[in-house]
C-alpha cells in the first residue's frame, strides 16, 4: 500500500511540474513581460487610418497613459478590434469608462499588464466631430448624405456648390474635365470620391466603358487601371461603384477590387446598390473599410410620379433609421431641382453633411 502511495504522489507530482511549465510557457507566449509600446500604439493608430488620428505616450504620476484623438466616430467595430490589439498582446481589460457630450467623446481604458501582476497602464481616446459614438449615438436631427456621382463637367459642379451644403462628389476619370473639377472640389472643401464605372448586366453603347469582371479576375490589370484613374483625380477619400450590377453580384473580383483599394489607401466605399445581390457593402464592412449603402438613387427614369415614389422610400427610411444617403447623377438637371425643392424644407429639421460623417455599416 506504501508502494502505491508513493507511485501516486510521484505521478502527481510530475503532473504539477508540467502544469506549472505549461502555464509557464503559455504566459510566456500569451502575456509576454516586454512590449514596445510605440510599436503598439502605431499599430491601433492603422485601426483608424482614415480618421486622422495621432498618439502620444506619457508616464506621469508614476503610471503610463498610452493617449489617442481622433476625428469622427467610434462604434463597436472599432471598439472590438482595439480591444483585440490589447488583448493579443497580454492586456486583461480592468475598467471600462466613458462620456460622450454632442459629437465627441472621451474613453478610458484601465488595463493589467503584465497579467495578473498587479501593475495597471491606460489607454484614452478622444474622438471628435462623431455622428456615432459608441455604446449610443449623439446625433439629435437626423442627418442626410447626398453623392452626386457621375461627375464630368465643371458647369455640373457649380450648380450643386449653390446649394450651399455639404456634398460628397463621385468623379469620374478619364475625361476632360476631370482634373479641373477634383481641383475645385479640394478648394471648395467638400468630398473627393471616384466613380469607378462596372460592369453592368445589360451592356448599352450608351453606358460607356467600364471594368468588367474578367478584366478584374487579372490583379494586375484592375491595379493599373486604378492607378490610371487615380493619376487623374489625385488623392481621393473614397469610391463608389458606377453601374455594376454584374460586377458587384461576383464575390471574387469585389473583394479584389476592394483589396486593392485598401493597398492604395482608400479606406470607404459606398455601394450605390444597383443590384439587390449585391456583395459590395457587406464585404467592404467585413474587410474593415468604412462601408455605406444608399438608400436611393434618382438616376435615369426621372417623371414626376417616380421622383415623388423615390422620395416616400427615402422619407419611410430615414424615419426608422436617423440617417439616409441620397445618390443622384450629378449631370441629371430634372433630379438637381426635385432635391433642391426638398432641401430647402428640410434644412430646419436635418442636417446634411458628406457620407464619411455617418455611422458606417457594421459587419
């Protein structure tokens, strides 16, 4: 029985140094004792590549605060794949606290690190001029986006600019004017957006060129045909889709166009949603891009009863969710005086501002 005895406390004794080494090893690895917190910071600060932030890192009062400011929002989103970061990298989250006032926003974040050592560094962030902050929104009027896409002509530009309201413009490439008009739309401050022409199910000499989808199966085709278009406009905020209603319904070449958009640094895409299969605006939104949707378009059948039909859409929309895009074709004279009309009665009840001051979609 002795015998016994001992066997068992030797094999127990055994199975604790393994579980002590194994713990061991997987603190090691899970809540390294060194980090480099620049390296770190760096790496939340590419969370929000579009959202002009900075960092600063101090150690004051005998603790560290790892501080950021941003402009625009913070959803759950962004909240998750910050709280990601710390977490890969050791951080047991303590406390979680925050207050948000019109538009802006302060959060603190208490967190241990190492684990379970007792020692405590915090992570704050600001975000300013937010139309979403998370857990709750401060908006208090609704707000409204208008894209005026297929932009080619200057006079075009001017007769939006009248409206004296905040616009986000989708310009198309490889015309004459193009380069004059992204110009104009960078002094008069409003947003830069391309227009990127897509295949379509039903193909017209009306519609023009566009990309198709075997051109976009070739990475390197689609690549150079960004870039061309990009040399025309400069610096562009984000893109939207022309037509399409083939292109965006392939998962492949929207993924791979989207890919490529975030290589070149363009971090928001709206889906004009020419097709109801569309894959555009979801996978954008999985992807990490600010992801949009419209809500309707005034494009080409442009009576009276239709303009009056689109608009109940839009009013029904914008009543169940705070905030509408409206996308119209900027060329289109018929739809600029319908919205025009519409703009001036509602000027007292909402607030139009460009796309990427919207909550984005969540994945």
């Amino acid at each position: 029985m002795k015998k016994y005895k001992v066997k068992i406390l030797a094999v127990l004794i055994v199975f604790i140094q393994l579980g002590h080494l194994a713990a061991e090893e997987k603190s090691q690895k899970i809540h390294p004792q060194h980090i480099d917190f620049n390296t770190l910071a760096l790496n939340i600060n590419e969370l929000w590549a579009a959202k002009d932030c900075g960092y600063h890192i101090s150690n004051d009062s005998g603790y560290m605060m790892v501080s950021f400011a941003c402009e625009e929002g913070y959803n759950a989103f962004d909240r998750k794949n910050f709280l990601d970061i710390l977490f890969s990298n050791g951080f047991i989250l303590k406390k979680e606290t925050y207050q948000i006032e019109k538009r802006q926003g302060i959060y603190l974040y208490k967190m241990e690190f190492p684990a379970y050592s007792g020692q405590f560094i915090y992570f704050k962030i600001f975000f300013r001029d937010a139309s979403y902050l998370w857990p709750k929104t401060p908006i208090e009027r609704k707000l409204i986006a208008i894209y005026a896409h297929d932009l080619y002509r200057h006079d075009d530009l001017i007769r939006w600019q009248t409206l004296g309201i905040p616009i986000s413009y989708g310009v198309l490439a490889d015309k004459p004017e193009t380069s004059l008009i992204c110009e104009k739309i960078r002094e008069y401050e409003q947003e830069l957006w391309l227009a990127l022409p897509l295949e379509p199910l039903v193909i017209s000499p009306d519609k023009g060129e566009f990309i198709s989808v075997e051109e976009a199966h070739d990475k390197e085709k689609l690549k150079s045909y960004l870039d061309e278009s990009l040399k025309q406009t400069g610096k562009v905020l984000g893109f939207s889709n022309k037509m399409g209603s083939k292109f965006m319904s392939e998962i492949y070449v929207v993924r791979q166009l989207l890919t490529l958009m975030k290589e070149l640094d363009i971090h928001y895409f709206l889906d004009t949603w020419t097709t109801k299969d569309s894959r555009g605006h979801e996978s954008a939104a999985i992807m990490g891009m600010n992801s949009y949707k419209r809500d309707i378009i005034l494009d080409h059948r442009l009576s009276d009863e239709n303009l009056q039909k689109h608009w109940q859409w839009f009013e029904k929309a914008i009543g169940q969710n705070e905030t509408g895009i409206i996308v119209v074709h900027a060329g289109h004279l018929r739809a600029f005086e319908f919205l025009k009309e519409k703009i001036e009665s509602l000027k007292d009840k909402v607030d139009f501002v460009w796309i990427s001051k919207l909550p984005r979609l969540e994945k």
